[in-house]
C-alpha cells in the first residue's frame, strides 16, 4: 500500500477518533446530567418514604391516645378532659411534644394541653379559633391513614408545629353529659426537619417543601418566594394556561421532576412526590441545577495534543506491525508445535504408566483377595496405597490439562448424597487412622436424600480439599462438616456449606495468594516429604468456579486451617437423610471386604488385550462372578472369534500393535456374518487424556473403561449391558447360600468374635465350606446374636409343642 494512503486513512482515523471523543464526552455529559437529574429523583422518593414514615408512626401514636380514650368511653366509664390530658402526660414519650384536647361540639375550638403555657406555668388552657389550620379538614369525623394539619405557631409556647388529629368522646365533668372532642398530637416541625438532614450530605443546597392540593405550604422552602408553588410558576416561569395546567397536573399525580427559573432567573429542578400515606399532600425537593449538571467545556490543546500523538503513535505502529506479524507467525508455530507434543507426550505417559499399573494394581487385588497371611495382607495394603496416590497424581495432571484446553464439562445428574458421603469418609478414613489422627463428621440431618449436580466434581473437590488436611496435618483432628439451608430464590435448591477444618501446619498470610497457582506447593523444602504435585487446590478451584462457587480459606499459621464453599444444588427427593453416623460406622465395619456384586454363569464375555499380563488381571477379576471368560491377544484374533462365537459383551483395547482397536472395531462394524450384530463393544484405554471419549463413542464402541480397572467400576458396567435374565444380583446369592445352610441338618455353627478384619476373613474361607460361620467384630454384637438365636429356638420349640 502507497504511503499516501497509508497517510490518508491515519487521519481519517485520528478524525474519526477526535469526533468520537467529542460526541462521547458531550454523550456522558448528557448522561451524566439524566444519571443526577434521576439520583435526585430517587433520593427524592427515599425522603418522601421517611417522612410517610415517620408521619404515619406520629399518626399511630396519636391514634393510640385516642382509641384509649375511646375505648373506656365504650366501656362506660368515660374520661374527663382533666383525666383524658393526665393520661396522655404519662404515655408522651417527649417532652418536645405535646397533646391538645378541645371540644369542637360548640364551635368553641378551646381545651387544655399536657404542658402549661411558656407565658404561665399553671395555665394549661388552649384555644384554636383563632388559629386557621382546620379548613381543608372535616375535624367532626376525621378518617384516613394520616390526618394532618399543616404548619402553625403553637398557642402554648410559639414554636413552629404540626398537628396529628383524631375524635375522641370524653364526659363533661359540671354537666355529665357525653361531649364531641378532638385530639392533638403537637410535633415541632423541626422534629421532621431532622429526619431530611441526610440529604445535605448529598446536595448541600437542597430544600424540602410540603404542599398540600391547592399548591399551600405545609413546610416551606426559604427560596420559593410564595406562599403558594404554583402561583411561584406563574410568577417566575412565564406560560401557556395549557402548559401551567399540565404542571400542577403532573405535581399532583405523577412522582418526577421538571426544570423551572427561581426567583433569581437562574435554571433550577425540582423533584416531586406524592405522600404515599396522606390525601392530597405532595413532598417537593428544590435545587438549584448547576449542582446536578456536569461541566462541559473542552481543552482544545488536549485534544491538539491527542491528535498529534495520534499520528505519531499510528506510523509507528504501522512500521512494527509487519515485523512483530512475522514474529507472530514463527511463535504461532511453535506453540502450535508445543502443543501438539504436550498432547502426545499426556497420552504417552497416561497409556504407557497406567498399563502396567493396572497389572500392578489387578494382581495386588488377587493377593488381597486370595491371601491368609497377616504380613502379606499388609504389603499388599501398602502397594495399593502407594499405586493410587501414583495414580491420583496422574489423574491430577491430565485433569487440568482438560482444564487448560477448555474441555472439562459440568455434567449435572441425579445422586444420592449419602451413597457420596461414604465414598468421600471411606477415602479419608483410612488415611487418617494410619496417621493416627482423629476424623469427625458433622452432617446435617436436614439435607435432603436426592440431590441433582456433578457428583464426580463434587467428591473430587472434597476429596482434594480432605487429602490436603490430612497431608498437612501431623497430630490431632480434621473434622469434615456439611449442613444445608434452602435458597429463598429458587425453593427447588438447597445451598449446601461445605467445611474441612484441622489442626495442621497453616498457612502463612504471605502463601495464600499462591495457593491455588497450578504446580505451586507451599513451603516446598519444608513440606518435601508430603506427596503430591501441587494441582489439587487449582483443580478443586477451577470445578467450584465452573459450578458457581469459590473456595474460602482461613488459616492460622501454626494451629490450623478451615477450607469451605457453598454450593447450589438442585433436590430431586426433600425426604432428609437422618442421622448419618449409625449407617456410617455400620459401612465403615464392611469397608475392607471385598463383595461380588452378581454371578453370570451363563454370560459370555470376549476380552482383548495384546498384554498376557492384563489379560490374567481382568479374567482374574471378574473370577467371582462365574461368567464364560473368552481371550484374544490381537485384533485379527478378535476378530475371528467375533465372527464365530456369540457374546454378550466385548471388551477391546485400543493401544494394540499391527491393528489397533479403533481399526478393529471399524472392521468388526462392517461384518455381517456375525451373531454380535447387536452386541456392545467397551473400549479399554489406558489413555485418558481429554477428548478421547468423544474419540471412542465416534469410533463405534458402545463405551469405554480406563486403566488400571477398577473392579467396582468393571462391575458396574457389566450389570448395564449384560441382560438381566442372565445377572443373579449379589444379594440373592447370599439368600440361595443361606437357604442351603439352613436346609443342610448336618452344618453346626461357629461364632467368631474378633476386631480384626483380616482374620475374620481368614476365618470365613476356611471354615465356610464344612460350618456356617458367623463374624462379630465386637462383644456386644455376639451378645445380640446369641440372645436373637435363643430367641428363634424357643419359638420353634414351642411351636412343635403346639403341633
């Protein structure tokens, strides 16, 4: 491009800004003066709901006088006007203020008062024909929220009032007949005054006015000259009839404001208001309009200035822009490149360590399975251990990877929150036994039972915030509380408050703030016995941020710290879980044996893996379950199988040598001399990196499952795609088995009490096959079983007794 169109378009955009930064700061001008001229407004209508307010409580107090008076009046004991004022001296809660009671029956408008004259201590009398605030008043039936008079000197002491009215009905005590009265409650006006001082806060020169109908002061503004505002606008603001009667219409039913001319020419804005508890009266707010609009002048010299740096700044960017595009373009590269090898380099380790950890971590099973020696049983607990903080570590890594690519999703389904509770104490549990330390739960008995939200980002948040407490924590406790509380905005939530509370080593006010950096672990040197890599606190973050919430901290270095969160969740069941610590110890008791959870004898299942070592693991886990178990070592040996024999699930792996499974399951797809035309392929990966789903499901399989397998998991997936006519579900395998002990005449009993888990289960597979053994962990379950089983002989005795 020439440069004189290079030079052009430069000024073409300096002008353009230069309007832009003129229309933009008359624009904000304008706005700016509409965003005042509205605050006054607002503030206008804050004020007129004080004084409704305090009006409308004098008004109440007033009413309080006289519906007690009243009332002893209905009784049949009326008051005298001596003992109507004695009582109203007691119950006034001022002595600013003051009660008038006068006698309108004869026209005479005289009384007596609760305070003596400031002329003459012992003249309480009061007179107010004279006094001309009752015309626009129906004083012989007074009725509404707020009867009021306008301002007025107080005949008593001269001081500017106003007066809240009600009738009341006392005895003439010469006469003893019934008399008509009415009573005032007298307020100074500077009482009501105070209540507006905030506004000179705001608006120093403001000043308040109260009109009634006819446009007649109630109180008055200093610079509205008249004694009338809408004869002000006449006089002041010159007018059409049609314009003026569209002024005192607007004052009287609208709330807004408008500008007029003072008395002094000068433009100025009033805001208006109708009183929202009194007929007729109307709050006026009057301002001089230079305090609300903003200034507009504008430095040509500035904008010279602008202009120039402008020219300057756009030829300088123009001659860098080409040479920081090429940089661009070779960085660009690069990062795409980096990236590209982060990608391979997360597959690479996810498939290459999970696949033998799943051989370490299936055959450590068996061993913990299959073992009876206490000191076996015990490495073997240590492996398991050590391969799934390696494993978690992994996790960890390709978590926020996810994270970092913008493809970790919040997927919201229905869970039962205490099936969660003990998946997330069972995984903390142990932990913190072997550490010695003690781990208390206090759960709110309230929450209820079916919750809907991400149940796996949920625990994995918990879980990293309860691993951090016992890590962290060398003596003591950590105590895990949840309560819950329904959202008033949505009355189909509940808001649960998470906590982790313990007695660590806390944080330093100056560590906080890297707390939640990605691969930052705080005092490294000191903490370098402690695993993990860092990521747990981000990740926990990152998922609270994607469902709505935010983690707190607050910590004391040295004693301890507490993490917490809210977070929303939707309730599919209000039924509350109850107290959650019975059921708790009772799953804590089973945790460590290990439970078939079906047995498919006449299930048939092809799995294939190129790794001898993985195949025996997945056979070997699934052992229990009796199911017809069938291997290939290649995807040609698949397929070969899957062309000859049915089979009711197929697990594949993906990472195979000369035909991988994606290649496989496409070529499995396209045969029709098959009996699995309808049978339902699991991808096996070691690889889970993110996106890899979308790969798996796209590529044709019906699933996936991760290595290393998790046994329940495996199990899992197994019950939703085996077909139920073929699946006997753990708990009826246990009747059958009972029901043969109880047929068999000749099996004894053996009763073992023992806390020690391992050599129950020694017990139970030695002696299962030749006696019926029952497993106590505790004196006081033997007692209950034996006083349960004496119980079932005498009935059984006395029945055949009977017969």
């Amino acid at each position: 491009m020439k440069k004189r169109y290079i030079f052009i378009i430069n000024i073409l955009i300096v002008g353009l800004i230069l309007f832009i930064i003129l229309k933009y700061a008359n624009d904000r001008a304008e706005e700016s003066n509409r965003a005042s001229i509205a605050s006054f407004e607002k503030m206008t209508t804050t004020t007129e709901q004080i004084i409704a307010n305090y009006l409308e409580d004098e008004q109440h107090l007033c009413d309080i006088w006289s519906n007690y008076i009243n009332r002893s009046a209905e009784a049949g004991t009326p008051m005298t006007v001596e003992e109507a004022i004695s009582y109203i001296r007691k119950a006034k809660t001022s002595p600013e203020i003051s009660g008038h009671l006068i006698y309108i029956d004869d026209g005479s408008m005289a009384g007596i008062s609760t305070t003596a004259s400031s002329t003459d201590s012992s003249d309480y009398s009061v007179k107010y024909s004279h006094i001309n605030i009752f015309e626009n008043l129906e004083i012989s039936n007074v009725d509404g929220v707020v009867n009021l008079t306008r301002a007025y000197t107080n005949p008593l002491n001269g001081v500017q009032s106003i007066a809240f009215l009600n009738n009341v009905k006392v005895v003439d005590e010469e006469t003893g007949d019934m008399r008509e009265g009415l009573l005032l409650r007298v307020v100074p006006v500077s009482r009501l005054e105070q209540k507006l001082v905030f506004l000179k806060g705001e608006y120093e020169n403001v000043e308040i006015s109260l009109i009634d109908w006819d446009g007649d002061y109630m109180i008055h503004g200093k610079s509205l000259k008249n004694s009338n505002l809408f004869e002000y606008f006449k006089s002041y603001n010159p007018m059409t009839t049609q314009e003026y009667n569209g002024v005192v219409d607007s004052i009287r039913t609208e709330t807004g404001s408008m500008h007029i001319r003072n008395s002094k020419d000068e433009d100025s804005v009033i805001a208006y208001a109708p009183l929202s508890n009194l007929d007729y009266w109307f709050i006026v707010a009057y301002i001089p309009a230079k305090e609300l609009t903003a200034n507009r002048s504008i430095d040509w010299i500035l904008l010279g200035i602008v202009s120039f740096g402008l020219v300057v700044l756009l030829h300088f960017n123009l001659a860098i822009l080409l040479k920081f595009n090429r940089k661009l373009s070779v960085v660009a590269e690069a990062a795409n490149q980096a990236n590209e090898a982060k990608s391979y380099f997360l597959s690479t380790m996810s498939h290459d360590i999970r696949t033998p950890m799943n051989a370490i971590l299936g055959m450590n099973e068996m061993i913990l399975r299959d073992s009876r020696e206490d000191k076996i049983l015990s490495y073997s607990e240590n492996i398991r251990a050590a391969g799934n903080t390696l494993l978690g570590i992994i996790n960890d890594i390709l978590d926020f990877s996810k994270i970092e690519a913008g493809k970790m999703e919040i997927i919201n389904v229905e869970y039962n929150f205490a099936s969660l509770l003990n998946d997330l104490v069972n995984m903390v549990q142990r932990k913190a036994d072997e550490k010695g330390l003690s781990f208390r739960l206090e759960v709110d008995p309230n929450i209820p039972t079916l919750l809907q939200g991400d149940e796996i980002r949920i625990k994995q948040v918990i879980t990293n915030i309860l691993s951090n407490a016992v890590k962290y924590t060398k003596k003591g406790e950590v105590i895990f509380s949840i309560s819950s509380s329904k959202c008033e905005d949505d009355l189909e939530t509940v808001n649960l408050h998470v906590s982790v509370k313990d007695t660590g080593i806390g944080i330093k006010p100056e560590d906080l703030g890297r707390l939640f950096e990605a691969f930052e672990r705080i005092e490294e040197k000191k903490n370098r016995n402690i695993e993990g890599t860092g990521l747990g606190m981000a990740i926990a973050q990152s998922f609270l941020n994607m469902m709505g919430s935010k983690l707190q901290v607050e910590s004391e270095y040295g004693k301890g710290s507490e993490f917490s969160f809210d977070l929303k969740q939707k309730v599919i069941k209000w039924e509350p879980i109850g107290e959650f610590n019975t059921a708790l110890e009772q799953f804590l008791s089973q945790r460590k044996l290990y439970q078939v959870q079906f047995a498919a004898p006449k299930a048939r299942i092809l799995v294939v893996d190129d790794n001898e070592i993985n195949l025996k693991v997945f056979a070997n886990l699934l052992g229990e379950t009796k199911m017809q178990i069938d291997t290939a070592d290649s995807g040609d040996a698949c397929i070969a199988l899957f062309k000859r024999n049915f089979y009711d699930v197929i697990f594949l792996d993906h990472m195979m040598p000369d035909k991988d499974g994606i290649e496989t399951i496409r070529e499995m797809k396209e045969c029709n001399d098959t009996p699995n035309q309808k049978t339902p392929v699991i991808c096996l990966t070691a690889n889970a990196i993110s996106g890899m789903r979308e790969t798996y499901i796209n590529a044709g399989f019906d699933d996936y499952l991760t290595k290393p397998i998790d046994t329940n998991k495996l199990e899992s997936m197994l019950l939703t795609y085996l077909p139920q006519d073929l699946v006997t579900k753990a708990e009826d395998i246990f009747t059958e088995e009972k029901q043969e002990k109880t047929n068999s005449k000749t099996l004894h009993s053996i009763l073992v009490v023992s806390e020690d888990v391992g050599f129950l289960k020694k017990i139970r597979a030695r002696l299962t096959d030749k006696y019926n053994v029952v497993l106590v962990k505790s004196e006081e379950q033997a007692m209950s079983y034996l006083q349960k089983q004496e119980a079932i002989e005498a009935t059984d005795t006395e029945r055949r007794e009977h017969e």
